[in-house]
C-alpha cells in the first residue's frame, strides 16, 4: 500500500512538474519590463509633453472666433406691444427731416448679428518663443526619465530575478545540509553503541535544520510570488528559474558612466531658464494684426430677412502695453529662476553621488571576482573537511559534536559562495544602469 502511495505521489509530482513554467533571466527581465507601471507612466508623461509642445506652437499661429447673436429690443413704454421701439420725437423729427419720412420713426426690435475675428500675433518679445523652447526642454526631460526608469526597472527586474534564485541556492543548501544530518543520526543509530550526549547532539542538529529548511523554503516562495507578480505571471503557477548562476566571471569591461538623471536635471535647468525669461518678456507690449467681418439683419418683426440688412469689416494692427500687474510677471520670473537654480544644485549633488556609486559598483565587482577564487577553494576544503569527519563519525571516532560543527561550516562556505556569485551579478547590473 505504502509502494502504492509513493507510486500515485511521484506521477503528481512528474506531472505537475511537467507544466512549470521554464523562466530564463533575459525572458523575466522583458516581462518585468512589460508589465512595469513605471514604464507607462513614462510613456505617458512624454506624450503629455508633446501635447504641451503643440499647445504652445498653437500661440504663434492666427487665431478665428465665430460669434453669432440674437437680440429683441423691448419698448419700455409698451413692453407688450409688437411695434417696434419708438424714438424721442427729436431724434424722430431730424431722422425725419434727413429721410423726409413722418416725424413717427420706429427701429427695428428685431436684430441678428453674425461675424468671425482673425487675431495673428506679430511679435511678443520672447514670450511666445521662450515658452516653446521650456516646452521643448521639458520633452528631453520626459524622454531622459523615461531611460531613466527603464534601467530602474531593468535593474529591479534583475535584483527580483537573482534573489530568486538564490533563494533556489538556499534552499538546496539546506536540504543537503539536513539530509546529512539524517544519514548521520541513522548511521549512530544502527551502531548500537552511541552514547546519549550525541544522540541528543544529532537529534538536536536535525530539529535545527529542519528549522532552517522551512525558513528557506518560505523566503523561497515569497520571492517567487513576488518575481510572478512584477513579471505578470499567475502566483500560483509552477516556475523553474532556468538561468544559474555563473562559475566564472570574465573582467568588468565598464563603459563611460552616463546617468539619465543628469540629463534630466540639465533639461530642467533648461527648461526653467526659458520660462523665467518668458515671464519677463509678460512685462513688454504684444503686436498683432487682427481682421474682422460681420453681418447684420433688422426687421420690426421674427421675419429678419424681409428686414434691414448691413455688412462692415475693418483690418489693422494692434499694440498691447502691459501697464500694472501688481508685479505678477515679476513674481514668476522669479520662481522659474529659482526652481533653475534649485535644479542646478540637485544637478551638482546627483554627479557627486552617481559617480561614488559607479566607482563603488566597479571595485567591489572587482574585489568579489578576486575573492570568489579563494572563496571556491576554501568551499571546497571544507567539503573535503566535512568528508573526512563523516568518515571518522562513521568509525566511531569523532562525535556528533564535531561532525555538527563541520556540517555547518561546509553549509556557511556554500551559503558564502552563492551570495559572493550574487553581489557579483548585482554590482555588475549596478554598473550597467550608470553606463551607456
């Protein structure tokens, strides 16, 4: 039954592996980056920009405003009547004595009027002009920003990544780790002629590592679960992380450190610069031309077409001079200066702190890859310690004791090796996201 059991168990376990999701690190990576909201939001904040741009284009071009209107002019002497509005008998009598009509003249109460203005500016003094060029300014920023959050998210992709599987490591560390344990206890065991201080010394080992496979096997889980997330994949599909960790590292070929945030906050400097001298240029007059027809028809009743009809348009030029605004334009010029400045100094701050990160990610890739050679023959010696221990524990000549402490050395020289390869693959994404 129990053969049975074990057979029905291990089809589940093959068949479920079966359908694991195969995941390698250049895959999650493109799937991180596909699904990353940061990303988005950069595409759109560079789309607002462009709109932003032809908002601003749109003020050097002519402008055309329709207006239509329709009014009924109300007789105060008799608001009921449907006459028309009559005039003073003076106005009457010298329209009557011009036209030679009765001195009883009534206007039209009936008006419509329809028109359309064009207004083109001429010149502005740089208000126009400095405004598309912050507007312009300010699209470099949104695309920088957009470089700048697809190697965060590149880097973050890849952190996500290795983390998993190194807790793969940790995990397949631990289980080695009590799986050595057991054999030892079995072998004391079936010896017959342990003493009760090692039997309580390898009972007391197993308890502990059974602790810390269960600790790795659920950091494990919560970095897959997080992986899955970030990259769009059910959390409750099977992944198996297909890309391993390197045995070797070849020297870190750095390019020249090129930070997108420094690009960004030059643009801004840009950016603030030509809007405080667009804000200046509020304090000087605006030429434009500008042009106007309109249509005019009155009757002394709603048929407006059997009426009174007119037309009249003019065209010219015309000055605007600011006069007083309560030092407003001032005002803003003096912001955007100052947000400029602000700008400057984040500038400064940025390539002081982004060149230590670039130098301090190219040594320690350097010290590591120096390291990981000792590192791997130290693991090794280790190994070979652990080896000879069993051997003697297996003879009867070594306790559990020592064959506890030795086990936790080879599992602590494993466990230094994987995070060494991991800093190792860390310091060099570091290096990519401040390069070219």
């Amino acid at each position: 039954m129990k053969k049975l059991l074990a057979s029905i168990l291990a089809g589940v376990l093959m068949l479920s592996g079966a359908h694991a999701r195969d995941l390698s690190f250049e895959r999650a990576v493109e799937m991180v980056m596909a699904e990353s909201n940061d990303l988005k939001k950069a595409d759109a904040n560079l789309k607002k920009a462009e709109a932003s741009l032809d908002a601003a284009n749109a003020n050097r071009w002519f402008k055309v405003e329709g207006n239509a209107t329709y009014m009924n002019l109300v007789n105060v002497r008799k608001p009921f009547s449907s006459e028309g509005v009559d005039l003073p008998p003076e106005l009457g009598g010298l329209i009557a004595q011009m036209t030679g009509a009765s001195q009883h003249v009534s206007i039209p109460d009936n008006i419509f009027m329809a028109g359309a203005t064009i207004t083109q500016p001429i010149y502005t003094f740089g208000k126009i002009g400095n405004a598309v060029d912050s507007v312009r300014s300010a699209i470099k920023m949104s695309e920088s920003g957009k470089e700048l959050a697809r190697r965060e998210v590149r880097y973050a992709a890849a952190q996500l990544y290795w983390t998993a599987k190194m807790t793969d490591g940790l995990v397949e560390i631990a289980e080695k780790s009590l799986s050595d344990a057991i054999t030892a206890r079995k072998k004391l065991t079936a010896a017959g002629r342990a003493s009760r201080a090692n039997l309580v010394k390898i009972e007391a080992d197993v308890a502990a590592k059974e602790i810390n496979l269960s600790d790795a096997k659920f950091n494990r889980d919560a970095a897959h679960r997080m992986l899955k997330i970030m990259a769009g994949i059910y959390v409750g599909e099977e992944m198996n992380l297909t890309t391993d960790f390197p045995n070797s590292f070849v020297h870190l070929n750095a390019g020249e450190i090129d930070s997108p945030e420094w690009d960004m906050l030059g643009e801004q400097i840009k950016m603030n610069e030509a809007l405080a001298s667009s804000k200046r240029a509020g304090n000087y007059p605006t030429l434009a031309a500008m042009a106007s027809y309109n249509y005019v028809a009155m009757h002394t009743d709603y048929e407006l077409w059997q009426g009174n009809k007119a037309q009249n348009a003019y065209w010219g030029l015309a000055l605007s001079v600011p006069i007083f605004d309560g030092g407003l334009n001032r005002a803003n010029a003096t912001i955007a200066a100052q947000d400029a400045e602000a700008a400057r100094q984040d500038l400064d701050k940025s390539k002081k702190i982004k060149s230590e990160e670039y130098n301090t990610a190219v040594h320690k890739y350097d010290h590591l890859r120096g390291n990981l050679s000792a590192l791997n023959n130290a693991r090794d010696l280790a190994e070979k310690a652990y080896g000879y221990s069993r051997d003697r524990f297996a003879a009867g000549q070594t306790s559990a004791v020592e064959l506890s402490d030795v086990s936790a050395a080879l599992a602590q020289m494993d466990i230094a090796v994987l995070n060494a390869k991991y800093n190792l693959l860390m310091a060099g994404e570091q290096v990519k996201r401040l390069t070219r």
